[in-house]
C-alpha cells in the first residue's frame, strides 16, 4: 500500500529537509492538495526555521485556498528576511493585483525594481497594477516609458497606442446634408453640422455648430 506524504516523511528517521521542500512544492503545484502541503510547510519550519523555501510554499499554498491574510503574511515575510527572493515580490504582488489592490501592489512593486532594476517581468506587473487606478494618463506616461526602455517589444507599443486612442483622443467631424423638395419654389436646403470631440479621464466633451441653409422662393433661411 503506498503510503501518503505526511506519514512518508515522518516515518524517516532523520527529515531531509531539501526533500520535503520538494514534496511541498509538487503537493501545490500538481496535486493540488494545499492542506497536506499547508502541514508540510509547517513542519520545515519547524525542522528549519531559517529555510525560507517553506515560508514561500505556504504562501502559496494559502493563496490557492483563498486565505489571502495568511498568504500576505508570508510572502512579506520571506522579503523582509531576504529580498533575494525574487519569487516573493512577484507572487505577492500578482496577490494584490488580484485583490484588485492596486496602491498595495505597487508599493512591492517599487520595492522590488530597487533590487531588481532590470527584470522586465517586474516593470510589466508595475503597468497592470497601474491599470487598475484607472488613470489613462499615468498609464500613458508609464507605456511610453516601458516602450522607450523595450523598443523591441511590439505588445507595449500596441498597448500605448490603444490608451492614447481610447483615452487621449480629439475628432473632428464635418457634415453636410442636402434636402430637395419636388414642391416649385422650395428648396433645396442645405444642412451643416461641425463637431468637435475630446475624450478626457472618464468624460467626452463634445462641442458642436449647426449651420441651416433653407431656401424658399428664392430666399435664404437661416
């Protein structure tokens, strides 16, 4: 009979514990048995208080069963002991991305492009926690930074252009309709119309001047 993991690794007499970082790992990522793997985290901290690997595990794992206190805690405290952990800032970030917690997000954000100022995966994770602020122009301003930084990279520059269509941008329009009439000595009458638009931070402003040609037995009325 095969036995389960927990009894597995308590049956050894002497816990290894880069093993039992594995099994937690492989627990939350294909199993998907959060609890057990919950129970193993916190049996290599026990095992090994300073192996931050199992901090992270449990974040994780917290997070996949929606106990985003319990994961925000340890994702913080795996990067206040050693922001080396790139992993850390990424995850919970991403956390508060989907918390739709946007001021939280970017403030790990920042802090992890100070020690990272050259993982582009970090400046993305900035642009979509931005995006939540709904601030068209602040957006605008960061892809034109991202796309001057990433030349190469079409998808930003594909994104910048969206913004500044949607979110930036003044029309101008310009019509004329002609109206005959079979009535002798009416018409034909002549509609124009001028608009102009401007789309700004969640309003259209649309101003717009009407001009009326209507001719009647020879006469004009405006």
């Amino acid at each position: 009979m095969r036995q389960s993991y927990p009894t597995l690794i308590y049956s050894l007499k002497k816990i290894d514990i880069d093993s039992l970082v594995v099994v937690t790992n492989k627990l939350i990522s294909v199993e998907k048995n959060y609890n057990k793997a919950i129970e193993l985290g916190h049996l290599g901290i026990k095992k090994s208080p300073n192996y931050l690997d199992f901090h992270l595990a449990l974040g994780r794992a917290y997070k996949m069963k929606n106990e985003i206190d319990s994961a925000r805690y340890y994702f913080n405290y795996v990067i206040i002991k050693n922001p080396k952990y790139k992993e850390a800032f990424s995850y919970l970030t991403k956390l508060e991305i989907e918390q739709k917690n946007s001021k939280a997000a970017i403030t790990v954000i920042d802090q992890a492009l100070s020690f990272y100022p050259d993982e582009k995966d970090f400046y993305i994770l900035k642009l979509q926690a931005l995006n939540l602020e709904k601030d068209p122009k602040t957006t605008f301003d960061y892809l034109i930074f991202l796309v001057e930084k990433y030349p190469a990279d079409t998808s930003l520059k594909d994104q910048l252009f969206d913004v500044k269509l949607n979110s930036f941008s003044d029309r101008i329009g310009i019509s004329n309709t002609i109206t005959f009439f079979n009535r002798s000595g009416v018409g034909p009458w002549n509609y124009t119309s001028l608009q102009y638009i401007k789309q700004l931070k969640n309003v259209t402003l649309i101003g717009r001047y009407n001009y009326n040609d209507r001719q009647s037995n020879n006469t004009r009325k405006n």
